[in-house]
C-alpha cells in the first residue's frame, strides 16, 4: 500500500514508514558534534581522577604554552561567570540538602569526573594534548561511596560544606499501614537491590555555542532532550537574558534521560562563547561521557507485603534508599519519589507506607533513565508478587489475578491516591499467556526438574502498569516540582494547502515527525506527504517542555490535535461564509466542507487556507488567518500496562541465563503508528533485559568507576537478545481525545522483573530464592553455590540434631 | 579516547620495518590491524612516538604449505583470510574454527593473527590453539629469523619473548593427520566479547578410546595453559574418563579475578567447559 492510497482521514492506526529515517539512515543527519562553525573553538574538559579530594592547586599556565591552546580557565578563573550552581528543578523536601554544583568545581571535587579546568584550542586534538598540561593538585577526602554506611553516625561526608549525607528523606503514608501489618496471617518481606545503570545513547552528549552575530542572541546547539527547559536554565545559570539565547537540538540520536538534563559542559560553552567571542565546541568521548552524564537506577528496596488468609494483599510498605551520586541534577531527588505512586501497581490494597532516603555520596550523579522510579517500582512488586506466591504456595498468576484491578472496576482510584482511567489486565493476560504457550512450558519445565537437566527452565511473569504523559501541572506542583507539565503545539496553514505542525516535544528518534504527520493528517483532511513537524529549535518552537517520561504522544500528541481542531473549527467559519450557508449546516469530512443537502456546494481545506490567505472575502468577525495555537494540561496521567512473560533456560553448571523466549503484550492506549509502537517496545525490552542480565555499573571502594568504557560495561546487541513476540490489546486512555498512554518507557519498565523471575523460577529447586542483578552467570553461579552451601549447612544441623 | 601525538612511518617490506624497529628502538610500535593497539594507544595506555603501519607489506599476507607438513600463515593476514583460506580449512581445521569465534565480523576484518599473538593477551582466542597445536612463530630482526616454539613465546600479561627490533613474520601449525576432533567452548558476557575462559579441546580417536588428547586453555593464567593433567589422564583410556579428567582442569592455572568472575569461578568453569570441549571433541 503506498502512502498516496491512504485516505486522508485514515492515517491513524495504521504504518507509515517513518519520514525521518531516510536522512537517518544515508548519513545525511545534523549531529551537533557536525556542525563546523568559520572560527570554531574546541574545548577540552580537565576532570578529577580522584572521586573526593580539596582542590589546592589548579595551575593552567603550562597548558597555555601548549600548540593551538587560546585560553585555559580553572573554576576559580570562571567562578564570577555563574550566577548560580546547575540546576536541580525538584526539591522534594523543604530541607532538601543539595551540594552548590558550579560547572568548574573550585575547592572540592566529588566525583571521578567532576570539571577541575577547561583548555580552549582551535583543534580537539590539540585541546586534549594541553589538558595533560594543566597542574592539578589534590588532597584526597576519604569517599563515600555505600548508601547505608554514608546514613551511619561518623561516616565520611560526601560533601564537606554539608554536615549531613542524607539529602532528604520523604514519606508518604496511605491507609493505616501498622493494622496492614499487625494481624496479617503472612507477611512477605525481601530486599532487592535495583543497580547502578549508565544510559549509553548512541550519539555521546555534544555541545556547541556561537557568540551572537547578526542577532543579539546566542547559539546553542546541544544534543539534548530538552531545549526549552535548557534555554530556561541555562539563562538562569550563566546570567545571559532568555530572550539572548537560543537552543537548537538538532538531530538527537538517543538521551533515556541522559540527555534531560542542563550539564557542566552546556554551561561552560555558553560562558566560553561569551569570554573569547567565538564558537565553541564540546563533544564528549564514550569513556568521558561514563563518568560525566548522568546514570540511573541505583536503589536499595526493602519492601514487604501482608496478605490475609485468602491472598488478598492488606497493605504494603516500601523503604528506599537512593543515591544520588555527588549532586542533585536537574530531577534527581524526584525519580526515586515518581516510584511512590508506583509500588501498588495494578494490585488493591488498603494501606501502603513510601519512605525514601535520598543519600549523598561521591559518585557520578543519578537521574531519569528510561522508566526512572517506575521500573525499580515494578521489580519490586513484581519480584515480590513470585516471592509470595512461592512462599504461600500459589500459581503466581492466580494470586495476581486475586488483587489485581477487575477492568469493570475501572476507573480506579489506587492506595496511592491516582486514578487509573482504563485498563483490562485479564484481556492482555489471557492473549499473553496464550501466545507463550504457557501451559505447554509448564509441562516442559516440570518434565526439566524431575530428569534433572542441567540446563533448567524457568518462566517469569510481569503484570505491570506505568504513569505516563507527565504531567497534569498542579500534581507536579503538589509534589514541589519546578514546572508544569503541559505542552504546546501550533499550526500553520500555508497558502498551498501544505501544512507546517510547530511542536515543544523534542523527538530523539521516537518519530515524532511521523506520528504527528498521521494526527494532523487525519485531524485536518491533509495528505500526510503535506504536512511538515518542525521542533527543537526555541526560535521556530518557541514553548515546549520538551521529551521524557513517554510523556511525547500523551500531551504534545493532544496539544496538535487541539491545536488542528482549532484549525479546523475556524476554517468551518470560512467555508460556511464562502458557501453562503450557516455555519451549522456545514460539515467537515477527510479534508472537505459540505453543506448538508447540498452535494455540490463544498470546498476543501486546501481552498480554504487559499481564501484565507487572499483574504478577500472572510467573515467580518475574523481575523484573516487559520493558524492556531493549543497548550494543554493534561487532567491526569496515562497508565499503559501489560503482560511480560519470559522463558529462561539456565544452565546450572555455569550460570549461564539464555532468554529462550518473550512475550510482550502491551496495552497503549489507541496506536497511531504500529510500526513505531513495536520499535519502543522492543528498544525497551533491550533496555529493561540489559539490566537483568548484563548491564551494572561498578565502583570500587575508593569511588573509582571500575566500568569505564563499553569494555567492562556490558551492553547487549542483538545477538543476545531472543526473538520479541509482541501484540497488543486496546484499551483507549479516557483521559485524552486520542485515547493514547505512551509506550517509551513500558518495555523496559515491564521486561526486568520477568527476566528475573523467570531465572529465579528456574533454580527455585535448588533453594534459590533471588539472584542479584544484573543476573550474570557469575551471579546466577553465587546464588547456586550460597543455596547449596545453606542446604547442606541446613542438613548437617538436622543430622546433628539427629544424632 | 584521543590518542597522544605520533609519527608515522609505512614499511614496504619486511627489510623496512626491521630498518624502522633497529632505528626507533622500544619507542615505535609496529600496528597491524589496530584492534588491540589503538583502543590501548586513544586511552593514553600506550603512547609510542612512532608506529611502523605493516599494512602494505603484502609479503606477510597469505598461507602456504611449506612441504614438511606444516602450514605457514603471513602474519598479516587477516583472521577472515585464515577462516575462509583453502588450505587452512583442509590442513588444520581447528584454526579456522576458533579464529570464526574471535570477536565480531569487523574485528574479523582488521585484526591479524600475527597482531593477535604478538600482543600476547590472555583473553585472546588465539594463542591457546596455537599452544594445542605446538605451533612455532617466526620472528626476524636485524641479526636474521628465528623460530620460536609457542611455549616459549608467550611470557607474561602482554608480554612475549620477542625482541623490540623484532617482528612476526609467518605463524607455522602443523597439519592435522588422522582422526582427530576438535571443539572450542567460549564462554562470554555478550555475544560479542573476548572469553571469561575458553577451553579447546582435541581429541584423536583410535578403535573407541581417546589416543591422545589436546587441552588449551584461554584466559586461565596470563599465558595460554596447556591442562596436561588432563591431556595424560586420557591418553589411552575411553572416552568415559572424559568427567574425572575433566575435574583437573583448573590445575597449575592462575586465573585472574574481574569484573566477569573471580578466579574461583573461572577455575570451576574450566573444569565444567574442558568436560564440555572434551565430549565435543570426542563424539
Ligand atoms: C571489539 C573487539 C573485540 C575483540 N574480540 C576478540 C576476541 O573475542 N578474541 C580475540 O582473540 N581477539 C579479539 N579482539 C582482538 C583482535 O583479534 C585483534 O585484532 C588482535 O588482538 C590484534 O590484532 P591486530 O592485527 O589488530 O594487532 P594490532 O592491534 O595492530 O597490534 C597488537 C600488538 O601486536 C604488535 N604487533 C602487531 N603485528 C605484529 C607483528 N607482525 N610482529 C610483532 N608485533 C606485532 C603491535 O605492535 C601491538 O603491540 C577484539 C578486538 C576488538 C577491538
């Protein structure tokens, strides 16, 4: 089917091949680290290779010595150049303690990583020669680098200005928790340890800024997810006036929250930009990017649950510790806290208790990665929902279907005080498990244990939910957050019929060209070929908020529906005065305006926007224009949910995890391309399998990141991935006219828990009860080893007691 | 990730490079595919003022049979050209086999068997068939060529015996006669990586019992271990000796502990995967 069958009313729901991907996929895309500026200086970063030390020195004489070097700073050289440290956008508490986080740290350093100094030269290779140039001396702090012992009294300070290590604690309380607790018949409680991540985009984080020219304004061209909120703060850091300073992210290949953020480097160019008057360039090698972008996860869960006696959940209560690393980024505090309303998932309960510890140590600092605060929230549940089931001797499946939300119960409001609008987890249950076989993997697996097989099997199940589409504004303010949550869009009608969609959602690779082709195409009567989205650049989108949290479809996907029904209603008007008919009588249909009983009395849109235009003849009450604006605020989060299954194979001899199969169905909401909803599921199930099995990022003792480059840090490729069966059940958001709930994050938040509980169901046997993550065969062989050394301690002590 | 400031210098014969080695001495670097070189060098690990690209030496490229019953392997040819050679498919199989499991098809594409042994790295699939094989190497340098037998070339982590004015110039196996088997275990993180432990085991069979058998180890020390415990244990005897010989796999290695496995856990997946390369072998 070519594009040109397609009715113009039809486009939603069904495959477009995606318009970005031609320039994607010939090498014809604007990559910051591109851009080549007449006169453009490189940048080098000088950073600490000591994860805590004081600063008594930083000399950066003998750089400026060095061949093609134009200028060296240290902080204290540029210290007068910020007129704040970076921003953390999210104090979740009012005594929220939060380490002054200038891009060029002057007396303390307290991460491997942290800016000591910057060497300018007009080469990058040159810039990167002089940084060995640059004498640094320190006086080494002892790190801090465990959570738990950072809260101990007389640990080691983080951050010697604090007196404390403890960045806040917040807690929320629903129902009455100890009566949960008290007299539950069985209480399921566990520890989980939801590692340390580091996001790996594909394009490293790249920076460029030039000096204003023909306009007051400066440049900034930076790889980011998030341009407005970028502009916002960086024309608070740096004191260069908002309306001075644009921000272009041009093509963006990947962030996952790595790239949602306002960084040392973006702050640097810009004031190096203004010292020397020239462009500056910054582009981050992999191993640099390890220790200067942001990572994610890194929680310590302790939860438990309380049944009754027949397996109806009476409340649970969440303790968390999370580490923010060295300092609070731009929303570390609230990701572990977003969890809060998360732990329930899509089971009824009476009472759950959310204490969090935000802990201070000297690591490079965490933030959002795709998920952030909902997969760690869903592989607790999820996890403990197989412990329990274990430990009260029922099919897992069984006892989530006790608790979990009937979908004529919906909507539903949850212990955590949400409403969850739509959902049928019994329909993507039923279509899962079918498409899994799981009855016949059962069988398989029994038949595995009974002969002994060294390569056992075990199957995983993850019933999950997610909040998307962040956020109706007032709850962010309820939760203290910065801004708000809305999003913005704008339509322009060209003379020719062709249309131009003006987003603030900032896609790096989602598609959103293409996707808001389909809703406009469809929304105006326009051919998808005619429309053209434009984004990420504050001078042509000039309000947004930018892209996270699958918040993209969800509110900016409605704000171009707004903003295209705007459109259409004004052009009705038109159309009506051009038809010499009420407006009433007029109807609009795939593109065209009839008046009702009139077969030939019609227009087209295109027509229209001509007329308009001209403006010859328009109704007295209107201004001679079709363009619209919409900003809208959601009412509510969406909630996607699903059904995971997995099926591991492991080899109990090497610990070796091999995914034999997987089975995602997902419910979104309405689907407006496919195609692109199963590339997001299936990038995050990678993402989500990667930090089951492979991915962890290590330090050692001393706060040194021991998995520096891609070497030591595993990431998958397709080789280690099995085959993804996906399909889908529809069950439209209510919340929002396209019936849409996001799909960036589900995959990843769903596919962790069932990797897991699928290796923990294999070994369950041998006394295995949880498998540290990521779920490496050295780790799986741990867990078989401690199990065995247990049971035969524990059979020695009944012999003894024998005996 | 950006490499310190080099000279460059292209040899277009072996003489050349031999010139190049004697006049720069332990500052130049000769670089091959620059598969190990490079990530080490934009690390600022090794920083030699000069490299001496072999690129262009075409007589280091290629396979020939050398009439004694062995097999010579120019030093820069590339692991795809020893996988895919005629020769080395008929004549010793079991290279080309392993040198398919080395890494992924661009590391295929660039990285040499010379290049691969002369860096004598303990996690390379390589040097543990040539110690299986009691292969040679042959090295030439200003005073003139010599053969050195693998158990004498590889020394210590990252190290060899060869000279700083010396470089490989040919790898020499033996070919295989007889009934033999062979199997390689790799045992990795990803797909796409270097070997926690690889273990190649090679058997000869003769009327149901195991004649002789091979053991190389990868990974297990920093040199390619021969696990002759295990390799006496069979000779001789069925294939049902295979388990209990397996068992003293781990013998007088000196496994390394990392980020992948401590040096217990290499040491029980030794013995796990020689059993495993040894059944293989043997079927
Ligand atoms: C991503 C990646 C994955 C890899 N995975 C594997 C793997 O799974 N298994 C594996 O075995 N290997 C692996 N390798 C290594 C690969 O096989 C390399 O190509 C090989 O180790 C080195 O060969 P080279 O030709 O690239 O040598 P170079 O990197 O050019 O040189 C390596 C060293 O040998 C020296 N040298 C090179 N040629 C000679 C010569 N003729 N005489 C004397 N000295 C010489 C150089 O001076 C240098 O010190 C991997 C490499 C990469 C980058």
């Amino acid at each position: 089917m070519t594009a040109v069958d397609t009715p113009p009313s039809a486009n939603v729901g069904t495959t477009k091949l995606r318009k970005e991907d031609a320039h994607l996929v010939t090498g014809r895309t604007q990559w910051t680290d591109n851009l080549q500026l007449t006169g453009m200086l490189h940048v080098a970063v000088v950073r600490s290779p000591m994860a805590h030390a004081r600063v008594t020195k930083v000399d950066v004489s003998g750089a400026l010595e060095q061949p093609g070097v134009v200028a060296a700073f240290s902080g204290a050289d540029l210290a007068d150049h910020w007129a704040g440290g970076l921003p953390c956008a999210w104090p979740v508490t009012e005594d929220m303690q939060s380490p002054t986080h200038l891009p060029i740290a002057t007396d303390e350093v307290r991460h491997v990583g942290d800016v000591v100094a910057v060497v300018v030269a007009n080469s990058r290779y040159g810039a990167a020669d002089a940084t060995e140039f640059v004498d640094v001396e320190y006086e080494p702090l002892p790190a801090v680098v465990d959570m738990e012992a950072a809260l101990a009294d007389g640990s080691p300070l983080a951050d010697t200005q604090l007196d404390t290590n403890r960045s806040f604690t917040w807690q929320k309380i629903d129902g009455d928790v100890d009566a949960a607790f008290d007299s539950a018949p069985h209480v399921v409680e566990r520890r989980f340890i939801n590692q340390r991540l580091i996001p790996t985009a594909i394009e490293p984080r790249a920076v460029v800024c030039a000096p204003p020219r023909e306009h007051r304004e400066y440049t900034m061209w930076s790889a980011t997810q998030v341009p407005h909120i970028l502009r916002l703060m960086l024309a608070l850091t740096c004191g260069v006036p908002e309306h001075e300073l644009r921000v272009i992210a041009p093509d963006v290949g990947g962030g996952f929250g790595s790239k949602l953020n306002v960084y040392a480097e973006e702050a640097i160019c810009l004031v190096l930009a203004k010292r020397l008057g020239k462009p500056i360039k910054w582009t981050e090698s992999r191993s640099e990017g390890y220790q200067a972008t942001i990572h994610g996860r890194d929680q310590i869960q302790d939860v438990s649950l309380a049944f009754n006696e027949d397996h109806t959940i009476r409340g649970m209560k969440v303790e968390l510790h999370a580490d923010m690393g060295a300092y609070l980024q731009l929303v570390t505090p609230g990701i572990p806290i977003l969890g809060a309303f998360m732990y329930n998932s899509i089971y009824k309960m009476d009472a759950l208790s959310f204490t969090c510890h935000g802990v201070l140590t000297n690591k490079t600092p965490t933030d959002a990665y795709r998920g952030a605060g909902r997969p760690e929230a869903t592989y607790a549940i999820e996890r403990l929902m197989d412990e329990a089931a274990n430990e009260l001797g029922v099919e897992p499946f069984e006892l989530r279907e006790r608790n979990w939300i009937k979908h004529e119960e919906f909507p539903y409001t949850t212990i955590a005080g949400i409403e969850y609008d739509s959902g049928n987890y019994e329909a993507a249950t039923a279509k899962a498990k079918e498409l899994f076989d799981y009855d016949g993997l059962r069988a398989e697996q029994q038949r595995r244990r009974d002969d002994g097989d060294p390569v056992q099997l075990g199957i995983g199940i993850s019933t999950f939910t997610e909040m998307c589409g962040l956020a109706p504004s007032r709850v962010l303010g309820s939760l203290s957050y910065g801004a708000g949550g809305w999003e913005h869009a704008s339509v322009r009608m060209l003379p020719s019929g062709k249309v131009e969609v003006i987003t603030g959602t900032s896609p790096h690779g989602q598609g959103h060209v293409t996707s808001w082709s389909q809703i406009a195409a469809d929304a105006l009567g326009i051919p998808f070929e005619d429309i053209e989205v434009r984004h990420g650049d504050t001078a042509v989108a000039h309000k947004g908020m930018d892209t996270y949290g699958s918040r993209s479809l969800v509110v900016g996907g409605y704000a171009v529906q707004v903003a295209c029904d705007k459109v259409v209603a004004k052009a009705k008007r038109v159309a009506a005065h051009l038809l010499e008919a009420a407006e009433d009588d007029v109807e609009f249909d795939a593109g065209t305006f009839q008046v009702k009983g009139s077969p030939d009395a019609n227009t087209t849109m295109q027509d229209v926007a001509l007329a308009i235009f001209a403006a010859h003849d328009y109704p007295e009450d209107m201004e001679p224009s079709l363009d619209s604006d919409a900003t809208v605020d959601p009412e509510n989060f969406s909630y996607p949910h699903g059904t995971h299954l997995c099926a591991t194979e492991v080899d109990t001899e090497t610990g070796a995890v091999t995914i034999r199969s997987y089975v995602a169905v997902d419910d979104v909401g309405t689907v407006i391309n496919p195609q692109i909803v199963e590339g997001q599921v299936h990038g995050g199930l990678a993402q989500g399998i990667a930090q089951a099995l492979f991915e962890e990022a290590v330090y050692d003792a001393e706060g040194q990141l021991k998995t520096g480059s891609l070497l030591d840090y595993y990431v998958p490729g397709a080789p280690d991935l099995p085959h993804f069966t996906t399909d889908r059940t529809e069950t439209p958001a209510t919340t929002n006219p396209l019936g849409v709930k996001g799909v960036g994050e589900a995959g990843t938040i769903a596919s962790t828990p069932a990797v897991i509980n699928a290796v923990v169901d294999a070994l369950r046997p041998m006394g295995v009860n949880d498998v540290l993550m990521p779920a490496s065969p050295q780790n799986v062989w741990n867990a078989i080893q401690a199990a065995s050394s247990a049971s035969t301690t524990a059979a020695s002590a009944a012999d003894g007691g024998a005996a | 990730m950006i490499p310190a400031t080099f000279d460059y210098v292209r040899a277009g014969s072996v003489d050349e490079a031999v010139d190049a080695l004697k006049q720069h001495g332990d500052e130049a670097k000769l670089l091959a595919g620059g598969h190990s070189l490079l990530p080490l060098m934009k690390l600022r690990f090794a920083a030699p003022e000069v490299l001496i690209d072999l690129g262009r030496v075409e007589q280091l490229r290629g396979v020939c049979d050398l009439g004694d019953g062995r097999l010579a392997i120019g030093s820069m040819t590339r692991h795809i050209d020893v996988m895919d050679d005629p020769l080395v498919r008929e004549h010793c199989g079991v290279l080309a086999d392993v040198t398919a499991k080395v890494g992924d098809p661009q590391v295929r594409h660039r990285g040499t068997i010379g290049g691969a042994l002369a860096h004598g790295d303990a996690a390379s699939d390589l040097p543990a068939v040539l110690a299986a094989l009691e292969g040679t190497l042959v090295a030439q340098g200003p005073n003139g060529t010599r053969e050195i037998a693998a158990s004498d070339f590889f020394v210590d982590y990252l190290t060899t015996s060869l000279e700083d004015d010396e470089l490989v110039t040919e790898v020499r196996v033996p070919k295989i006669v007889g009934p033999w088997g062979w199997h390689y275990e790799k045992f990795t993180r990803v797909a796409q990586a270097w070997a926690i432990v690889g273990v190649l085991a090679m058997v000869k069979r003769s009327n149901g019992s195991i004649e002789e058998a091979r053991v190389g180890l990868t990974n297990m020390a920093t040199v390619p271990v021969r696990a002759s415990g295990v390799e006496q244990a069979l000779a001789g005897h069925s294939p049902d000796a295979i388990a209990d010989a397996a068992a003293n796999a781990a013998d007088g290695t000196n496994p390394s502990s990392d980020l992948s496995a401590s040096a217990e856990y290499r040491e029980h997946l030794a013995r796990v995967l020689t059993r495993r390369a040894l059944e293989a072998a043997a079927r």
